[in-house]
C-alpha cells in the first residue's frame, strides 16, 4: 500500500462519480490531478502528469446508435504517454478490451461504480463489493490497483468483459425489481390490501430484500434517473445486435415508459435518483 502511494491519481470527469473517487484519494493524500471538460476544471496536460487515471465520464444512450462510447473515446484521446487506464464508468461488455487494442500504449481496467447520488460518497468509502477487470495486457497491475482503493467484504479480481456485465446484471436487475413492485401494488390496489404491510413482511425474507420495492419515490412511480433508464435500454440495444432478445428487459421497459407517460414524464433522469 505504501509503495502504491507513490501514484499520482488522475480523474477525467467530475461528475458524481469522478467527484466521490477524487475525495476519497485527496483524503488519503494521493496527489490528485483531475480534468473536467465540460466543468472547464483541471488540464489535459496536468491530467497526463498522473500515472493511473480513473475515466469518469457519462456514457449516454442513443436512440439510434445505443450505447454511446464517444465521452469515454475522447477521454482517452488526450491520454498521452503509458498509463493505467481505469474505467469507471458503464460500459457495454467487451468495451475495454477493445479499447485495450485501440490505445494499445495503455493498460486497461473496468472497476464498476456502485454509488447512490445521496450516499456517494459513503457507497464509496464503505463498499459492498470491489470489482477489477483486467485485460490481459493489465493483468499485471489489477492487483496494485486494487490495493488503493476501499477495502470491501467481497474482492474480485477478473476479465473484463464479465466485470462490465456485473454492472447491467445489477442496474438492470434494479430496473425489472421496480417494474416488480409497481405490478404488485397495483393488484394490491385492486384487493384492498395494504401493499406496504405485505413488502415489509415479504422483504424479511434477505433473498428478496428491501430496496427498490417503494412504489412511489420521491412522488413518482417507475424508475428514473440517469443510470436506470438508459442502461437497460442499451442493453437491450446490444443483446438485439448480436441476436439476444431480452423479453424481460424488454418488457419492463414498455410497463415503465407507460408509468411515465400516465404522469406526464418526459425525461425520467429529472424525476427520480433512484439507481
């Protein structure tokens, strides 16, 4: 770890996330360079000046391209030199290894976020679960960079095309869980049973759990905010390419986006933080 200290810390993009991973090395006194874009914050040529640079950068869904990769693309643009390059942001699986290929100078890593907007950086300190994919050029330092970050209850250190799939396995699993419980309410509503009595037992149950079951957050219904909504959408996209079809998925979809246009939604990333 303290050999590890002898890293300088970059950051591209200062957004929840790249804010939550900068304040957590300024804490434990990396030297922390940082570049934002978007914010005019920081330099490229200070963000250079690092030896490991952690990509935080949105990654949006297109409706007729899907996934978007350009944000992440231009990040490593401005990247010059040999550097660990970490991905923190969502990423279609298969996306760091081919980025490994094009900017073969570098080594690629992918450490999925887990972090709410209200508790970021809390989920950051005090994580669940630390998760490295490595490719088989970056094999050699996953270990090194696993050693600054929290310390976690699970650590898992694997390809990278299997950790960027734990992070839609999760968000879209969280999508499907609302859809779940908005189903439940309504035929709850129907019966005149009292839906909350009924999640409080069922959820004492730690294999079905507690979150994602309030069917009104923060006044409305569905899931919203910037990660939910365009992660399963992506992954539908992407299954759709290579022949997959996600009828679940799929079908989750279509009940939120009526949940959305029953109370006059148009953008869920403005309604709810729920991800």
């Amino acid at each position: 770890m303290e050999n590890n200290k002898k890293f300088k810390i970059g950051i591209m993009g200062l957004g929840m996330v790249g804010g939550a991973v900068k304040r957590y090395f300024d804490k434990r006194e990396f030297t922390v360079l940082f570049y934002d874009k978007g914010k005019n914050e920081g330099s490229v040529g200070e963000i250079n000046n690092a030896d490991v640079i952690f990509i935080c950068v949105p990654t949006p869904f297109d409706a007729e391209k899907g996934f978007d990769l350009s944000f992440i693309e231009d990040a490593c643009d401005n990247i010059s030199g040999e550097k660990i390059i970490v991905i923190k942001s969502t990423v279609i699986p298969g996306t760091t290894k081919a980025l490994q290929q094009k900017y073969s100078k570098h080594k690629f890593l992918f450490n999925p976020e887990f972090l709410t907007e209200t508790t970021a950086d809390q989920d950051m300190e005090y994580p669940d679960r630390q998760i490295i994919g490595h490719t088989k050029e970056s094999y050699n330092v996953a270990g090194d960079i696993m050693q600054i970050l929290p310390l976690a209850p699970f650590e898992k250190i694997m390809p990278s095309t299997e950790a960027e799939m734990v992070k839609y396995f999760g968000n879209t699993w969280f999508s499907i869980k609302v859809i779940f419980a908005n189903q439940m309410y309504d035929l709850c509503q129907k019966l005149n049973i009292n839906y909350d009595m009924v999640t409080e037992s069922a959820a004492a149950d730690k294999r079905i759990g507690r979150t994602h079951l309030e069917v009104f957050h923060k006044g409305y219904r569905g899931y919203g905010g910037k990660c939910l909504p365009k992660d399963i959408k992506s992954l539908i996209k992407f299954a759709d390419s290579i022949g997959i079809d996600l009828k679940l998925h799929k079908t989750a979809e279509e009940i939120n986006n009526q949940l959305l246009e029953g109370q006059s939604i148009n953008d869920p990333k403005k309604f709810s933080k729920r991800n």
